[in-house]
C-alpha cells in the first residue's frame, strides 16, 4: 500500500513547495499561478485604518451573468479569448456574494436593493428609503416612516458627498443617497398623488444640496428640475407643474450647473455645489455617446471636487445603463457600457489611496440572462457559440447546432423582446374559439393572443451588431430582473468583512463601521 503525506497548503509553499517539486505537474503554469493565488492569500493582512473615503459603485443590473459577459467582452476587445480576462474589481482582495430579494419580492427592483445599500435595512419593491410596513404610494405613512441615510449620516460628520448615474438622476438607486419616496416614479411634482404632501424626488435633490448635504450630483433628467415653460439646452421642455426651475435654486451664485461636454470641461475649480444634468431623461449609452462626459470622467471630476475635505467624501456611482440595456436584450450595449463601469472603477482607484479608502464594487440585482454551451474559448460573447477544438485551445470556426438545426448565440435571456414567440391573428369564426396554430387546441380564453414561432431568424442574422436583441424565450416587451445573488467586490479600510454569503443591507453596515472605526 502507498502511504500518501498530506501536508497543508501554507507548509508546502513555506518550505519551497519540495513536496509540490516532486509532482509531474509541478512545471505547468496553471499549478504554479495557483500557487501564487495561495500564497497572495496567505500574506493578505486586514485593513483597519477608519475610513476617511467611501466609493460605492453599483452597475444596475450586474449580476455574476451579465458580469461575466462584460469580463468576456473586455478580453476580446483587446484580443484575448475573454474568459481569463480580470476586471479592476475582479482583483480586489475581498469577494462575497450578495441576497438581493426584497420584503415582498423574491424578485427585486432597484428601489429596495439601492435602498439596502443606503440605509441598512430591507423594504418593499418601490419603496426607497421607507420601512417595509409601508404600502406602496401610502403617502401619510411614508412621511411617518422614513430612515436615514448613509449620506445624512457622514455629511453630519462633515464629510462631503457626491452621487452619479448615467440613468436620471432622480431614478431609483441614485435616488436612495438623498430622497425618501413611498413610490420611486415620484419623480416631479406632476406625478405626485393629488393632497400627497410629500416632496417630489427632484425637490429633494435640491432640499438636500441647498442643505449641503450633497455636493455633486450629476446625470440625466433635466425635465425633472425645469418647469414646463422652460426647455434646456437641446431644446426639450421641462415638466415641472410649480413653475420651479431647481437647477438656478441648486446651484445659486457659487455652483456649477453643467449640461454637456463643453460645460462640464468648463467647470471651475472650487464650484460648489456642482449638478450636471446631460438628457432629458436617462443619458445615453456608452456605445451611442456623443456631447456628454462618460462615466470615468463624472467620477474623476467628482472625486476631485471632494478631495480636498479633510474629513473625505462619500461617492456612490452608477452605471444605470447597464441595466436598461439588458431590459431591451441588447447585450451588445449591455457589455459596452460594463466597460465603461470598469473604466471608472480603475480610474477612482488610481486617485485614491487604499490606506484610507473604501472602495466597494456590486450591483443591486441579476437580470435574465443566460448562457449556451459547449462554447469553444473565444467564442464571441456577442456571437455564435463555436465548437470546442479537441487538439488545441481556440475555438473552430464551426459553430454549435441546436436540434432544430441551427446555431445559437453564447448568450440569450429567458424572457424579453428579442423572444421567438410572436403573436398570431388567427381569422376569428363566428362559432368556435380562436384555435393555436400548429396544436389546434382552443385558447385559454377567447380572444386572448396566440403565440408561436421558431429560431429560423438567427440564421441570417448579424447577431454581433450593435442592435441585434438576443434571442428569448418567453414574449415580453421589456426583459425583467432575476432574484439570483450578485457579487461584492471590496478593497481598503474593513474590506475584509465581505465574506460568504451576506444580505445585501450588509453593505450598509460595513460602510458605517469603516466610516466611523475607533
């Protein structure tokens, strides 16, 4: 009998891995950067200094999916297979995964997962920033339940505070740093239950930047500030029904508002407060982008603005897009826009010290995407899924067929508006029931839609461009969010508590110890 010594991973590599020496695999590159991974682990040493920065970044709807389809984008783009590709979060040194359901939702939207985040607690869909034993549009009871927030709680300690999205402004996961809402679409006094007494969520941005509790904002949703009467900078009117106009109350003889690239370069060292406001409605995609500052360069210029406080600054950065892009099925957008994210990612920690500064990396929720197989490495994740070559690394230039005879992308969703079902418009007889076109059966009830359909598109399809919606399954307008976990990625001061599997107020938690350590 073989007599086999297991010795522990820490003595193998502390005694110059003899024991590992002796393996035939012991010259292979993926056993010896394996090893490296251990022993980067095992000098890893916990960051207790107190936060003097915190920088939240949530890329809406960037769930481990829809992360690992932007890592493979990344790492084709600059000529890699993808998949050994690592984003600037994915080398951060503490990872854990993330519960994202809500109250009343084993699927969540972004105002009780942005709400978590912000201040510490679970609450319903649609709710931000107001208890869970609050209806939804209850206006009195929110007003009577209302928390507060991270940002309330350092600008009180003297810190100053900054929020951006590429979405509005005033949509949900940028709105729960500032505003409480018993309905996130609150977001101009237009939309406000008539006899309701609360804010709408654009007054509460100016409530709280004239208070001086926010002091950069900036993102899309002009409409929301500027009254009906006025139009902004491209010529599009405002919404507003009181005749406010919040950007001249904001921003007052010492701030900056900004519209485009031009008066966002232009913005004066010192300006405070600063809002930027670049569309209407949400900003545009980072694929489409054109007269407007990109994610990074919100970042830079709102880390600057907030870096010569003493007492440091709380960022929370958005990228909203990524999530509307996968509500369309457009993964093409999606994954454009996830590099831009990682743009900024890098870019604030270039600027920032790891000593004094808490960077954390995640997103609010998970959409329905999901992914073909057997894929052959560096098959586009925008294109086919190509077959495994069985004598080398890269994938043939052959793709994967289905049974119905056809190839099929590396990704697609479960739900949305690129599904194979399409509605049919059966002639309706004057007495029977419409009836399904290939089983024959009646419908569930007369005159309800049909549907039915096949793959067969795909086969002439440029599935790489920029427009093309992967294809689905169940029929849907707008593809919808998934109750799956997402990761945290984490670095600097108290980093080290991200571990295992958390619920996502966690973060909160974490943020505020850093915050405020002994």
């Amino acid at each position: 009998m073989t007599r086999f010594t297991l010795l522990s991973t820490a003595a193998i590599l502390a005694t110059g891995s003899a024991f590992a020496q002796d393996l035939p695999q012991a010259g292979d590159t993926w056993f010896t950067s394996a090893q490296e991974a251990v022993q980067a682990q095992l000098e890893k040493q916990p960051n207790t200094n107190r936060a003097k920065n915190v920088i939240l970044f949530v890329a809406d709807g960037n769930g481990v999916g829809t992360n690992y389809a932007s890592r493979l984008f990344a790492g084709q783009q600059e000529g890699g297979l993808g998949d050994d590709y690592v984003q600037p979060h994915e080398a951060f040194p503490n990872v854990a995964l993330v519960k994202t359901y809500s109250t009343n939702g084993q699927t969540p939207d972004s105002a009780p997962t942005a709400t978590a985040m912000n201040a510490g607690i679970k609450t319903k869909n649609d709710l931000i920033n107001i208890t869970e034993n609050v209806a939804v549009s209850d206006c009195a009871a929110g007003l009577e339940n209302g928390v507060r927030t991270f940002a309330e709680i350092v600008s009180e300690a003297g810190k100053s505070v900054g929020v951006i999205s590429t979405a509005r402004i005033t949509h949900a996961t940028p709105a729960a740093v500032y505003a409480r809402t018993a309905n996130r679409d609150w977001e101009d006094d237009t939309l406000i239950p008539e006899g309701c007494e609360q804010l709408d969520i654009a007054a509460q941005l100016a409530e709280q930047m004239t208070s001086g509790v926010i002091d950069v904002a900036m993102g899309g949703g002009r409409q929301h500030f500027l009254p009906a009467s006025a139009t902004d900078a491209e010529g599009e009117a405002g919404v507003r029904g009181d005749d406010r106009d919040l950007t001249q109350e904001i921003v007052g003889d010492s701030g900056a508002y900004v519209q485009n690239q031009e008066e966002f370069d232009a913005i004066e060292p010192g300006a405070t407060p600063i809002l930027g406001l670049f569309e209407a409605s949400h900003m545009q995609y980072e694929a489409d982008r054109s007269g407007e500052p990109s994610l990074a360069e919100m970042t830079r210029a709102a880390i600057e603005a907030m870096q010569d406080n003493e007492a440091g600054f709380y960022l929370e950065v958005e990228a909203g897009r990524v999530d509307h892009a996968n509500h369309a099925g457009n993964l093409a957008r999606t994954v454009r826009d996830g590099v831009a994210f990682n743009e900024a990612i890098a870019l604030a920690d270039e600027l920032t010290d790891d000593e004094d500064t808490l960077i954390i990396v995640t997103a609010d929720h998970e959409h329905a995407i999901a992914f073909n197989g057997y894929c052959g490495r560096g098959s586009d994740i925008l294109g086919l899924c190509m077959m495994i070559d069985e004598a080398g690394t890269e994938a043939l230039d052959e793709p994967n067929m289905a049974s119905d005879e056809l190839p099929y992308t590396v990704a697609g969703f479960l739900n949305g508006a690129g599904s194979v079902l399409v509605e049919q418009m059966p002639e309706p007889s004057d007495n029977s029931q419409p009836t399904a076109p290939e089983t024959g059966e009646a419908s569930p009830e007369e005159g309800s839609p049909l549907y039915s359909g096949d793959r067969s598109a795909i086969a002439d399809a440029d599935v790489t461009d920029i427009d093309y919606l992967q294809q689905a399954l169940v029929p849907m307008s707008s593809e919808t969010h998934s109750g799956e976990d997402v990761a945290v990625f984490a670095k600097g001061p108290f980093a080290h508590l991200f571990d295992g599997v958390i619920e996502q107020n966690v973060i909160f938690h974490v943020m505020h110890h850093a915050a405020t350590a002994e």
